[in-house]
C-alpha cells in the first residue's frame, strides 16, 4: 500500500507535470496563508520554497498577494489564515509572521506539555479547536497535525496582546496564474481530501 507522503508529493507534482505539457505559459505557486480578506477576495501567502509537503520551507519574503479567480468554479475551500511558520518542538521555539514588520519573528518558549504521534482522528484533538489559549496560565496549546504533536508552550505575558490566530498554522494553498498577483485557479490543499472519492 502506497503511503500518504506519496500521494501529497504526488499531489504536488501533477499540476506542474501538466502545466509542462501545456501550449500556454503559466505558473504554480504555494504556499501558508498570512492574511485572507474575503470581502476583496484577496489572499497574502509565505511561499513554500522547497514545494514540499512532509518538509516545508516558509522562509519567502516579501509575502506574495494574489486575487482569488474570478471564475468561482476555479476556486477551492476559502482559506484561513494563521502566523505560525514553524513550531520547533526539540528547540523549544516557535516562528511567526510579524504583519506589522513584514517579517519573521523566533519566540522561545517553556514547554509545558507534549504529545507525540497524534493522528488528526484521535481523540485528544478529535473535534476540538486550536490553538488554545488561556491568558490565566500564559500558555498556548497547538497541534500540528504534519508533525502530529500536541504541545502546550508557556509564553510571556507580552505575547497574550496578540491575536489567537498568530499561533495557528494558516490553510496550505496552490496558486495557477498567468499574471502576477491573479490568480487563475485556487487550491485549498489542507481542507481538499484528495483521498475521499
């Protein structure tokens, strides 16, 4: 039985297969979701540099804006948006988008509580919201279903001034475009189940 890491690089490699193959030029971009604003339909992305599912790269600057499709059948689930980059669990860091610096920020935290292995069907986060943020004890509980951890991180007061969505990861999309900044086709490819038929 072939593993779910070959169906995602799978996932990941078809549409520049096809785009290849194709008279017309255009090109694929991926990348997290930083800032999605549905009124104007626009979303503000961290480009993935290595195009890898299992080990991504958000380390691009400056953040990439696109217009969703204009053709709403070209145009997968509505992203949501998150700031964490990167949550370091062995050097107890987490990397965030700073929105107002356009830039990267590395916070180092205390660690509370980890648990590893934690499939997104297991009960511990089985229908339950992340991140968790309780300002009383000044910590933070995140789950990372790529990394299948559930950890709780202490963090200084400062921090507890920022929204909840700084420490969720944002939606990994696909952009097809032709034109810098219009997108032609959206793929939402943390909420598409490519295995459900």
């Amino acid at each position: 039985m072939l593993k779910k890491g070959f169906w995602l690089n799978l996932l990941v490699a078809m549409p520049l297969v096809v785009l290849l193959g194709c008279a017309e030029e255009g090109k694929v971009d991926q990348g997290r979701v930083v800032a999605f604003d549905k009124d104007k339909k626009l979303v503000t992305i961290i480009r993935d540099k290595k195009i890898d599912t299992l080990n991504p790269d958000y380390t691009y600057l400056p953040p990439l804006t696109y217009a969703l499709p204009a053709d709403p059948e070209e145009t997968g689930p509505l992203p949501k948006a998150g700031a964490r980059m990167k949550l370091d669990a062995d050097k107890n860091q987490i990397i965030i988008f700073d929105s107002k610096a356009q830039n990267f920020k590395t916070i180092d935290f205390k660690p509370i509580e980890k648990k590893t292995d934690v499939e997104r069907q297991d009960p511990l986060v089985k229908g339950k919201k992340f991140p968790v943020v309780d300002k009383q004890k000044k910590t933070v509980t995140i789950y990372s279903s790529r990394q299948k951890i559930v950890e709780t991180i202490g963090l200084p007061e400062e921090y507890f001034e920022l929204p909840d969505s700084t420490w969720d990861a944002g939606d990994e999309v696909r952009v097809y475009y032709k034109q810098d900044g219009k997108a032609l086709r959206f793929m939402n490819i943390t909420q598409t189940d490519i295995f459900k038929k």
